[in-house]
C-alpha cells in the first residue's frame, strides 16, 4: 500500500446475538485510497462497515483510525473525527428538499465552511444542483444514491466508507456514480472503504481487494492480482478458468 495507513482492522469478530457474523476480519486502508470489501450477498460486507462505523461493537480485535482505537465508538463522534458511512437502502429525510438533505449532512462543519461545500456537492453532481428544492423522496433511484454520498460529503470525511451504491440502478448511472467518487477521492485525497458483490465493478476503481466469504477474508491483494485470479474469476465473476 502507499501513503500513510488510515484504518487498520485487526481481527474482529462481530456478532448478531448468539449468531457469529464476522471471525478474524483484518484490512487496512492507507489515506487517499480506495479499497474493495468483496464477496456475495451475506458474506459480511456491510456488517464490515457497520463495525467501522460505530453502528455495530466488535466483540474481539481491534479497529483504528489515524491511529486511535475507534472500536464501541459512538458514529457521531467518528463523523466528526472524518470517518463517515454512507449506507445502503438510500436512507434520506423523504420530505426534505436536496438542499436541505445536504445541510442535514453538514451538521458537524463550521457554518463558515457550509456555502462551499455545497458548491462541491452541487459541481460534482449537477442533476443535484437543478432538483435542490425538490423533495428527496420524489428522486429517481439514481439521483437518491447521488445524495446520500454527496450528504457524507458534506462532513469534509478523510475515509467514506460506501455500502453498494451500485444497488438496483442502470448501468449508466453507476458508471456516473462510480466515475464522480474517483474524481472525489483524487481531487480531495480521500480514502474510500468499498462495499459492493460487483467485483469487476469494485476492482475498476480500487487499488487493493478482500474477498469475505461467510463473515472471513479468504483472499485478498491488489486490484491486479484479483483481477488474474482464477478461483476469484469463477467464483465472483462467474468465468470458467482460462477464459480470460
């Protein structure tokens, strides 16, 4: 990995009740880069994120962020430390405007610093910029998945951590998507925790995967390496071995 490590995860366990969710989990993230969560639906993906983020207490192993155990934090308190969660299911305030969704997202900056970040949001993704007084709850699938990122941005995070923001949109949209938070992350130096099945998708904009299959990493290496890796091919992209 290059640049300073960011988050580094060290063998967490994470449990729903009794139910085992995650065992042994460990990665690390270095600052400005973008590294892919992989595997299918169940594998433990999102439950990653959820214990990175404070919605979710690990019950061993350790998680730290620019050098500070984060693990049990309160996710209010890592917001405002720069580590936000821009979760799946696009969960936004319905029957508030655009606009006002983003200054909802803005409750931890400055006052000072709010009109500029809005002008960011707005040139990153300009559909958002002509529906700002239009109720969220009224936006395409797309343009609600455009929000929900554009709101975590608005915290001016050091590391975003993205759930499958590719979910259930067109093809098209997710090129946008995907094409905007690359462009986010050079631009401002940020580093992206990424959640998504799609691995050809992931590994498009990632430097380093791990592969999770029932809540443990069982491989991991550089978006290249993965990419060459037959078993991950047939196992994530559905390719017989040798058809590349």
């Amino acid at each position: 990995m290059t640049g300073e490590r960011l988050l580094r995860v060290e063998r967490i366990d994470v449990a729903y009740g009794r139910l085992p969710a995650l065992r042994g989990v460990s990665f690390e993230v270095a600052a400005g880069e973008t590294v892919a969560l992989l595997g299918s639906n169940g594998a433990g993906k999102s439950t990653v994120l959820k214990a990175v983020s404070g919605l979710l207490t690990p019950t061993a192993g350790s998680i730290q962020f620019a050098g500070e155990e984060i693990a049990g934090s309160r996710p209010s308190a890592l917001v405002r430390r720069g580590l936000v969660h821009a979760a799946e299911r696009r969960p936004l305030f319905g029957d508030f405007n655009v606009e006002e969704n983003l200054r909802v997202g803005a409750y931890s900056l400055e006052a000072g610093r709010v009109p500029q970040a809005l002008d960011e949001a707005y040139a990153y993704f300009p559909i958002l910029g002509q529906r700002r007084q239009q109720r969220a709850a009224t936006l395409s699938g797309g343009e609600q998945q455009m929000l929900v990122i554009a709101r975590a941005l608005m915290t001016k995070p050091r590391l975003l951590l993205l759930d499958e923001p590719a979910l259930g949109l067109a093809p098209l949209v997710v090129q946008l998507i995907y094409q905007q938070v690359g462009r986010i992350s050079r631009e401002q130096g940020l580093a992206v925790l990424l959640a998504e099945p799609n691995v050809d998708l992931a590994l498009a904009v990632a430097a380093h995967g791990y592969v999770l299959e029932t809540g443990s990493v069982v491989t991991s290496g550089t978006a290249e390496a993965l990419r060459a890796n037959d078993e991950v091919r047939q196992s994530y992209l559905g390719e017989r071995a040798g058809a590349r």
